[in-house]
C-alpha cells in the first residue's frame, strides 16, 4: 500500500510515517507519553492536509482536526499495523471533511460571510480572476454534456437532481458526466 502523500511531507517521502508509526504502535501497547507525541504530530499532518483542501474555510481547521483526533481516539483499536498509520489517519480525516461539507450543504460554500467582504486584498481578487479564466479555458476542452453537467452542479451548486431537472437527462448520466468530465480535468491540469 502507497503512503498518502498528503501526510508524508517531513523528512523525506516516508519521513512522517517512519516517526509516527513506532510512537502509535508503542501509544497502542498503553505508553502514554507514545500516545500524546503521536497525537501531536498527527495534529500538525492534518492541519496542513485541511488547510491545503480547505483554503477558503480556514475556521474550520481546527475543528476539523479535533473531529480527527477524536475519532482517532475513539477507533485506536480498528488500526492494523500491517498498514501505514498515516493511511489509516488519512481515511479518517476524509471522513470527517466529507462529514463537514454534508453538514454544510453544497449551497454554504457560495456564500460570503458578509464580515469577512472588507478584509479580501485586491491581490486574491486578480487570482480569482486569473483562476476563473484558467477554470474557463479547461471547462472549455470538454464536451459540451460534461461541461454543463460540472458547472450545474460544482459551479452553480445545483443537486444531481435539480441538474438532471434542468437538462433533461437522468440522475445517473449527470453522475457519469460529472465524474467523466472531473476526471478529465484532472488529466489537462497535470499536462
């Protein structure tokens, strides 16, 4: 199994996993000053995991991280130490991202909080710009049934159904097309 890069920036590729895992397996034998430090580096991988998926919600960092550990702590004993400690950690924090952004709704992300409007500097407004035009000119390599089926739902924040309403075809094809359409997104970023 691949160590999550994510959590493997320190010290090398593997540098977080080989400080973690002996303090988690020592942490999971009752040594309790193994447990704290592991717990504290496991803080600071997912406060820079959050924080790269989350840029424009930073106030939910920190939450997110002690959802995390939590959880951690709650399922200590589902860890196989076959296994990379930061995959298992990995797959807990995205549980607990997809968590938050079901309990937000899709529709929060497009609003403002009105008391941050007058704290954004002039220079995020021309990368913003700068990245809608990019976003536009890759939403533009794409059929046209993907395209429209990614900006229904990523960019207007429309449901599944409420795409499939709208254009006329049925809930799994938008799913197709959104996944398809993603996919190849992804693909044109990386060439």
């Amino acid at each position: 199994m691949a160590l999550p890069s994510e959590l493997t920036q320190e010290s090398g590729p593997h540098g977080t996993e080989i400080r973690l895992k002996p303090l988690w397996l020592a942490a999971q034998s009752g040594d309790e000053q193994a447990y704290a430090e592991s717990l504290l580096l496991m803080a600071g991988q997912l406060r820079g995991y959050f924080r790269r998926r989350m840029p424009f919600f930073t106030n939910d960092v920190e939450d997110l991280v002690q959802e995390t550990l939590l959880a951690v702590h709650l399922q200590r004993e589902t860890y196989d130490s076959n296994y990379p400690v930061t995959a298992w950690l990995l797959a807990i924090a995205r549980h607990k991202l997809v968590d938050l952004w079901r309990r937000r709704g899709r529709r929060e992300s497009l609003h403002d909080d009105v008391d941050d409007l007058d704290a954004l500097p002039v220079a995020e407004e021309q990368a913003d710009a700068h990245a809608a035009r990019d976003l536009s000119l890759l939403l533009q390599a794409l059929p046209s049934p993907q395209r429209q089926a990614i900006e229904l739902t990523k960019l207007e924040g429309l449901s599944i159904a409420e795409a499939s309403t709208r254009t006329g075809l049925s809930e799994s094809s938008i799913k197709v097309l959104v996944h398809r359409g993603l996919k190849r997104l992804s693909e044109l970023v990386k060439e």
